[in-house]
C-alpha cells in the first residue's frame, strides 16, 4: 500500500516536551514585548488626537476672531449714545431693542445688549423674551470692567438671566470721545458640543482655574480637575461665573506619554477609572486650554491581538522547527516505502490504462451503432410519414375520381358543342363553351396541384412559414371529402400573416391529419361542423381544431399520440395519424394537445414557436 494512504503518524513523544518549550518562549517573547507594542499604539492613537485637537481649536479661534469686532461695530451707532444721553426716551429705546434684535439674528448670536455706565441693561435683543436682559445690572462682569476701561472686554461664564453658558465680547460706548456706555455681544457654545459628540473622541475646554465650562460629556461640566483655592473659588463667585455648588472635583491622574502627549486616568462615580491619551492646546486670547482625549482601550486591544500573533508566530516557528526534525528523521524509511509503493502504483496504472483503453473502444462503438440507429428512426419516421400521406390520399380516392369526372363529362360537352357552333358559324357560342372548357381545366390543375404538393416528400428545412396559408393548402386538399362528408368548416383567415417555425409541406400534413380525425369522429354525427380558430399565446401561435363528436375516451386520453393507436375499425387506418403529427410537431420545438370541449366534441391544439417574417419571402421551408 502507498504511503499516500496510510493514516497519519501519531505523534513523536519527543515533540511534546519541544511544544511546551514552545509555549513557554513564546510567552515570554511576549510578555517582554508588550509594553513596547502598547506604547507604540498609544502613541499612534496620540498622533489622531494631534489631528482632531487642531481642528477643535481652529474651529474655536475661528468663533472667536467672527465676534471679537462686533461689539465695536455695533458701538459706532450713533443711536445708542442717544439712548445713553436720554435713557428715559421709551421710543428710542423701543427702535434699538428692535435694531439690536435683528443684528443679533443677523450675526448669529445669543445676545447683543446696551448697558450704561453703571452696568445698567437700557436696551436688548432679547426684550421680547420673559427673561430679558432690560433692567438688570452686569457691573460684576469683568468684560464690563474691560470695556469700561477703554479695551476689548472678554470673558466666559454662565448666564445669570438665560441660564445659558456662553462667550461675551463688550466695547466702549463713546459720545464725544467720552465713555458713556458698553455694548456686549454673547455666542452661546452648545453648538461646538453637539458637533464634538458625534466624533469618536472627548472634548473638553478649561479656564484659567482648571474647571471645565465646555465638553463633549454634559456630565463634566462646570467638574474641575484639581481642587479649587480660596482665591479661585472667590474670583468665581464674584464675578458669578458658574454657580460653586456644581463646581466639584474630578479626580484626575497625569501621566506624561510623549512630547506633546499623556495618559489621564479619570475616576468615574463608581469608583473605576477611564484611560484616556490627551492632547492639550492652549487659547492664549481666550485663556482656555482644550483637550482631546482618545480612550486607551482601543490601542490597548491592538496591542493584545499583536502580542498574540507574536505568540502565535513564536509558537508556530518552534512547532516547525520540530516537525521539520521528525520528519527529516522519517524521511530514509518513507523513501525506500515510496519506492516499493511507485513501483506498484505504476503496474496498476498500466493494468487501468489498458482497461481504459478499452472501454473507450467500447463507448465509441456505442456511439457509431446509436448514430446509425437514429439515422435509421428518422429514415423510417420519413417513411411513416410519406406513408399516412399517401393513406390519407387513398381515402380520397374515391372522391377525387368523382370530382374530377364531372369537369371532364362537363369539358366534352362544351366540346362536342363548340364544334356544332362552329359547324353552324355561330362562333360567339363556340367561344362561350371553349371559356368553360378552360375553367374546368384550370380546377382540375388547381385539385392536381394541391395533392402533388400534399404527396411530395419533405426536406429537412426548417424555417419561417405562414400558418394561415399552411391551413389554407390543407383545407383545400380537404375541400372534396369535406364536400362528400357535407361537414361545413367555421374559419375566419387571420386579419394579417401569422409566421410561425415549420415545414410548410409537414405542417400541411400535420393540419389534414386533424382534419380527417375530426371528420372520422362526426361520421355518424348529424350535420357535422369543424370549427378552426388561431389565436396567440405566450410568444407563439396556437391552433384549435374542434370537432362536434362523441369526444375522447377516457382510455384513450393517455395513448392516442402513441403509434398504432387506433379506435377505428379494422381496416379503417393504421393508427399513424396523429403519432406522427405529435413527432412532427416536436421536432418544430411545439405541443400538440388535446382534450374535450366543454361543450361536447374534441378540440386538438397546435402550438408552434412564433418566427420573424422573412425580408424577402421565396419559397417555404421544405
């Protein structure tokens, strides 16, 4: 037997103790180098928070730098010195809060707002609204202060009227190069948040103090990452920058990573810690620093899966190298088993190809003596076919020879009368009967004409043919024993040509065979009627052939299209018509059907494939 199908070695007991060796270098391959590989995929995941950082702070200078200017645009109305001269004129004031209202919509912001000296709100774009700034003093406010001073006022804190936190801009209002007032503009920062959520990063934007007035996570707010001093927590609560009772720690753990980047370990309610990379960058003119963080545990499971294919590749380079010297050790006693088994192999190779060679032989026999056999199955349908034509022409012998007996007495007559009236010069009476002499011939070739082409043997073409002139040549083939059986014929010829794929000459065939079935199942029937009918059906063309006879035994249902399957008398046929009409038909790609009519007689169905009609129509196929 070959080695090839001998079942496999079990496995050396000395390759046991070199898998646990193995396993143990691999793992301590890895254990040495994973805090590399986690180093290395924390420092990736710092370089994509450099990435999003740049564009968090770009994205808030840009905000910034939008509404530095607009105060001092806004200040030059010359309106809002004359309020600040008249403050008790109720219709200025009522046109600067409209006009402060529409410049806030226009510019985007939450609040643009007129205050006096002393703090004192004249005028707002919010005055519609329930709380509005009109009435209320911002004294406290440094960015008052600022701007009271002659400088751009700038500040961040939680609105003490909207509630609502946000970034206030405020200029000098100046009336002959004296200070009379301040205009303040506020942009709230919901905005930034909501677009920082859907990233996969933490945001987060701290003041001066530490704490965080912005981030991504609604639960951080106003959370400060180190403990508050009296003095901070004193400047909060004089400017009332965010309410001291929801400013609490967050305990935080810093630890640097690489230039520009560290690890936070944020301590959650629960007591567990989130890791995070960070990367901050600071605002200057704002006073913010903004930090991006990035969760670890991403880079953290990166680094497993790498640890683990070093594992892996360690443990598989091990296995190898110990596979390859049990093998190799194999190798001279497998090779000397080949050799024994090739040579066998070869004899049963020899011994197979023989045996082959000969059923080839065999099977190419088969395939000549099938070949001849088909050959010989279409030369005898040929014949059965030829063979129920010339039966069907002999069942109309009878009535041939009456009809065409009377054209001939007919044409002697005329003759034998032609003569006379020639005799007697009555020459217009002689040519009368020579017309009707021709008009008998021309009947007689017309009948002639129509079984020649009926009797003639079909070639093997197939093609596009009409159906309305194939059942046109059949019915006048027919046209005698239809007169001599008195049976009349209901047809309406189709508006237009009907083209179907065929033989004209077996079509023709295969529509007289059903005609002369219908007609020997109405042989007693009183006053029988063949009612033929084409219509479409499913991308081909069908044609019934119903008769108004007993209809189609029951036992005769499945074994009328077999050969020699008859339910005449003796003598009355052979059986062959509709056998051989069914294989016609089936070599045209079609079905011939039959069943009873619903109400009484037989209807056969012919269905053939539709066909293109040809550009220049010679003669039909066969």
């Amino acid at each position: 037997m070959s080695d090839a199908l001998a079942p496999p070695p079990a496995a050396s007991p000395r390759l046991i103790p070199a898998l646990a060796v193995a396993v143990l270098l691999s793992g301590l391959v890895a254990l040495a180098a994973f805090p590399r590989i986690e180093r290395y995929f924390l420092t990736e995941a710092a370089e994509r928070a450099a990435a999003t950082l740049s564009l968090t702070v770009e994205g808030l200078n840009g905000a910034l730098r939008r509404y530095a200017p607009l105060p001092a645009l806004v200040a030059e109305r010359p309106d809002l010195a004359a309020l600040l001269r008249q403050p008790e004129n109720t219709a200025l004031q009522a046109r600067i809060n409209e006009d402060l209202r529409q410049t806030a919509y226009a510019i985007g912001a939450s609040d643009v707002y007129l205050m006096d000296i002393s703090g004192l709100t004249l005028a707002a774009s919010s005055y519609r609204k329930t709380l509005s700034f009109v009435g209320r003093s911002f004294s406290y406010r440094p960015y008052f202060t600022q701007a009271l001073d002659g400088g751009l006022g700038r500040y961040f804190a939680l609105g003490t009227t909207s509630g609502e936190r946000g970034y206030f801009y405020a200029a000098p209002v100046e009336d002959n190069a004296r200070i009379t007032g301040v205009v303040a503009v506020k942009f709230t920062v919901d905005g930034f948040e909501e677009t920082w959520r859907a990233g996969p990063a933490t945001v987060l934007v701290r003041d001066l103090q530490g704490v965080v007035f912005m981030s991504s996570r609604p639960d951080w707010h106003f959370r400060a990452l180190a403990p508050l001093t009296d003095a901070a927590r004193a400047r909060i609560e004089a400017a009332r920058q965010y309410p001291l009772s929801e400013v609490t720690h967050l305990p935080t753990e810093i630890t640097p990573l690489s230039e520009g980047a560290e690890l936070w370990s944020i301590a959650t309610p629960g007591g567990e810690a989130e890791s995070y990379v960070a990367r901050t960058a600071r605002i200057s003119d704002a006073g913010w620093d903004v930090t991006i963080l990035l969760p670890t545990a991403p880079a953290r499971q990166q680094a497993l899966q790498m640890m683990a294919i070093a594992m892996l590749l360690t443990l598989l380079l091990v296995m190898a190298a110990a596979i390859y010297q049990q093998r190799r050790a194999r190798l001279l006693e497998r090779m000397e088993t080949q050799r024994a088994a090739q040579a066998e192999l070869e004899a049963r190779v020899t011994q197979r190809t023989a045996d082959l060679n000969l059923a080839n032989r065999q099977l190419q026999q088969e395939v000549v003596e099938r070949r001849q056999t088909e050959q010989r199955l279409r030369k005898t349908q040929a014949e059965l076919v030829q063979a129920g034509k010339l039966a069907a022409l002999g069942q109309m012998s009878a009535a041939l020879s009456h009809e065409f007996n009377q054209p001939l007495a007919a044409v002697k007559s005329y003759a034998e009368n032609a003569m006379t009236f020639l005799d007697r010069d009555r020459v217009p009476e002689a040519r009368e009967n020579v017309t009707r002499i021709s008009a008998m011939t021309d009947r007689m070739a017309s009948i002639s004409k129509h079984l020649r082409n009926f009797a003639r043997r079909p070639q093997e073409e197939v093609g596009a043919v009409r159906l309305d002139a194939v059942i046109e040549d059949a019915l006048s083939v027919m046209q005698v024993r239809l007169k001599q059986t008195g049976a009349a014929v209901d047809y309406t010829p189709p508006a237009s040509p009907v083209w179907v794929r065929g033989g004209h000459v077996r079509l023709q065939q295969v529509v007289v065979n059903l005609l002369s079935n219908a007609l020997d199942a109405m042989t007693h029937t009183p006053a029988p009627r063949v009612t033929l009918r084409t219509r479409a059906r499913d991308g081909a063309h069908m044609l019934e052939v119903r008769d108004i006879g007993p209809g189609i035994a029951p036992e005769a249902a499945e074994t009328m299209f077999d050969p020699f399957f008859t339910t005449k008398a003796p003598g009355g046929g052979l059986g062959l018509g509709l056998s051989i009409s069914y294989n016609i038909v089936r070599d045209f790609d079609g079905t011939l059907e039959a069943e009873n009519a619903p109400g009484g007689g037989a209807v056969f169905r012919l269905v053939l494939p539709a066909a293109a009609a040809p550009r220049a129509t010679g003669t039909a196929a066969e």
